[in-house]
C-alpha cells in the first residue's frame, strides 16, 4: 500500500511538471481576454464583409460597433499578449494582470447584463495569480517589451477613436484616420506643433489625458526594458556580489565538484533559480554567466550575502564531509528554525552518522546508494522506487528528546 500511494506522488508530480503553473495561468488568462472580446467579435462577424466596405466615415463604424465596445477590445487584446508573459514568469506581466483583469472584472459585473459568470471568472483568476506572486519574480526584456507593445498601443487606440469622434472639436476638424493618427502621435509624445488645436472644453480635456497618458506610458515602458538589460550588466559585472533582495525562492549550491556542477546544470534545465558559492581560488567549470560568490560556504556572512534567508534549499556539495557539515551549520544558524532546507553529501560513508548529528534534513551518500544498487542486482532482489528515494536520501536522524 505504501508503495502504491508513493508511486501515485510520483504520477502527480510528472503530471505537474508538465503542466507548470504559470501555464495554466498564462492560458486561463488568454482565455479570459477572449471571452471578454467575443461580443464584439460576434458583432463584426455577424455582418458581411460588404457591409464594412460601405460604410462612409469612422463615425459610421463607430456607432455600429459602439464606443464602448472599443475598451473591451483593447483590454481584451492585451490581456492575450501580456499572458505571454505569464509564460515567462515575469514580475511586470504578473502585475499588468492583475490590472487589466481588475478592470474585466468590475466591466463584466457592473457593465454587462447578464455576463457575472465572466465577472466571477475573473475574480477566481485574480484570487489565482495572488496565490502564486512567488512564481513570478524575473525580470524579462521580452514580457517589458511586450509591456511597452500593448501599453503604447492601447494609448494609440485610445487617442485615435477618441480624436476620431470627437473631429469636430478641433480646428481644423479631424474627419480622417491618418490625421487622427497624426494628431496622437504629436499629443502623446508631447510635440505640440499646434496645427491642430481643440477648441471646444471636452476636446482639451481629451488631449490633456493623451498627454499625461502619454509621459505615463513612455515612461514606464522605457524602465520595463531597460531594468532588465541594465539588471543582467550589473549581474555579469559584479559576478556573485548581487543584492540579497534580488535572490528569492532559489537554491543555494556550495561546491565546485563535478557533482555539484551536475546538479546545477539539472535544476537550470528545469528554470530553477540558482545561487552558487565557490571557495576563493578553487577551481570550477560553471557556466560564465552563473550567479556565482567566491567565498568560505560555511560562513554565516558568505550565506547571507547569497541570500538564504530567502532560498528554498541548501546544498553542501563539497568533496569534504566536514566543510558539509559545517555548512549545514552555517545554514541553520543564518535562517533558524523555518528556514531553507539543507541536504548534505556524504563523501565518504564512515561519516554517515557524524553527518546526521547536525541533523540536515536530508542526507545524499552516494557510496551508500552505489553499493546497495549493486548489492540487490547481484542477489537478483527487486528495488522499487520507495527503496531508492530511502537510500538517496537517507533521512537526517530526529534529535534526542531530554527526559525532563
């Protein structure tokens, strides 16, 4: 029975695997800003296409597809790109989410008749993405790109219809898309040559909004791509020595061996975050552009500085059992009880027992893991999954319990 409940753990954690969060989010979300544009998809495919093409002025179109409908093709539109994002685990594609998804949702709610089961979809959405903000922490120039994308082209929307509709208003009057455009591209990027001015109080307040909306935009859309660019220079350049607030929900590896190196290699095909601190001098084969501390591992201040507070694991990986075991010290006195989980290497397996005595929560002997492997294949005795996870990971022993 035990065997059975560990093998359906281990289906599941496949199953996840291959469908990552993230993913699941990025794809709910897209779909989401579909549902929300459909009506005016519907709108625009209920009528031929010989209908589009009689009609005169952009006035005309616009009150057959409605003013109002315009926004819900906008958000709709973004809220399928910034899901790309998503995908990538981006910090500021996390962020847009929620924003536009706030907005689908009170639009859905308050301004659709009939249309709360969106409202509440969202809502679940929202409540989701909240649930896993920690699965979001990269800084990526392709997500501030594509920030930049649907902010600026939102905006460009936004003043072309609006200028569109409001023509009349301004002098001369704005009856076409290309001086509409024209007209936006001057107000947004704050050029104001003034051959086209309004004249009427709603019109100068619409291009006041272009305006601010305008710096806004430009503004942040500029930081989303230069942070992460300037982000990666100043990781290449100072190599290890990043802030301890950058480093978050990641795995620390102490070592320089070839198993170490082995590891790290596997948890970055799997887009884990790593941290990796190697003794001043010793020798390695990481990649160049690994976030990498050269300093003692078992040094409370070294650990720090590679932000354990904050990770998820430990590993002491070195080729010596007593610089593990320390480290494994190290870790517990930097993070107290709660904090990261540390996994020490056995070397050699005489030190097996002396290596659970600082009691880190897991214990890897590959001597250990060898000779029994090659034990049961000689005798011809089965090994089943449940045995191997016991002998790769030899659980730390529990600490004795003082008889008051």
């Amino acid at each position: 029975m035990p065997t059975t409940t560990h093998t359906l753990k281990q289906r599941l954690r496949k199953a996840l695997s291959l469908f990552p969060p993230n993913w699941c989010l990025a794809i709910l979300v897209a779909l989401d800003g579909y549902a929300f544009m459909h009506p005016v998809l519907r709108e625009v495919r209920a009528r031929e296409y010989s209908f589009w093409l009689a009609l005169d002025n952009w006035h005309e179109v616009m009150r057959v597809v409605g003013l109002l409908e315009i926004p819900r093709l906008v958000l709709g539109v973004g809220l399928q790109v910034i899901a790309i994002g998503l995908i990538l685990k981006a910090r500021i594609a996390w962020a847009f989410s929620l924003v536009l998804l706030i907005g689908i949702g009170t639009f859905a709610i308050m301004g659709d008749a009939g249309r709360a089961g969106l409202g509440i979809y969202t809502l679940v959405l929202v409540i989701a993405l909240i649930a896993y903000w920690r699965r979001f922490d990269r800084a990526s120039v392709t997500a501030g790109s594509l920030f930049a994308l649907v902010s600026v082209l939102s905006l460009l929307i936004y003043a072309i219809f609006g200028t569109l509709y409001l023509g009349n208003e301004f002098n001369p009057p704005v009856l076409d898309a290309g001086t509409a455009l024209y007209f936006s591209i001057v107000s947004m990027s704050t050029v104001g040559y003034g051959d086209i001015t309004p004249h009427s109080t709603t019109a100068r307040l619409f291009t006041a909004s272009i305006i601010i909306l305008g710096i806004t935009v430009f503004a942040t859309s500029i930081s989303a791509i230069a942070g992460p660019v300037i982000g990666g220079n100043l990781k290449r350049l100072v190599k290890g020595r990043l802030s301890t607030a950058m480093r978050k929900n990641h795995i620390i590896i102490a070592g320089a061996t070839p198993l170490a190196l082995s590891v790290y290699n596997g948890l970055r095909q799997r887009s884990e975050e790593v941290t990796v601190i190697v003794p001043v001098g010793t020798p390695h084969e990481y990649p160049a552009a690994t976030d990498l501390i050269e300093g003692d591992p078992s040094s409370v201040e070294i650990l720090r500085n590679a932000g354990v507070t904050r990770a998820r694991y430990v590993l002491a990986l070195r080729d010596d059992d007593a610089e593990n075991a320390f480290i494994v010290l190290a870790a517990k006195e930097a993070t107290g009880e709660g904090g990261a989980k540390t996994v020490a290497l056995v070397n050699t397996s005489k030190h097996l027992e002396k290596i659970r005595r600082v009691h880190p929560d897991m214990v890897f002997s590959v001597q250990l893991l060898g000779a029994e492997l090659l034990t049961r294949a000689i005798n011809g005795e089965p090994m089943d999954s449940q045995a191997i996870t016991d002998l790769f990971f030899a659980k730390s022993a529990t600490p004795p319990v003082t008889p008051s």
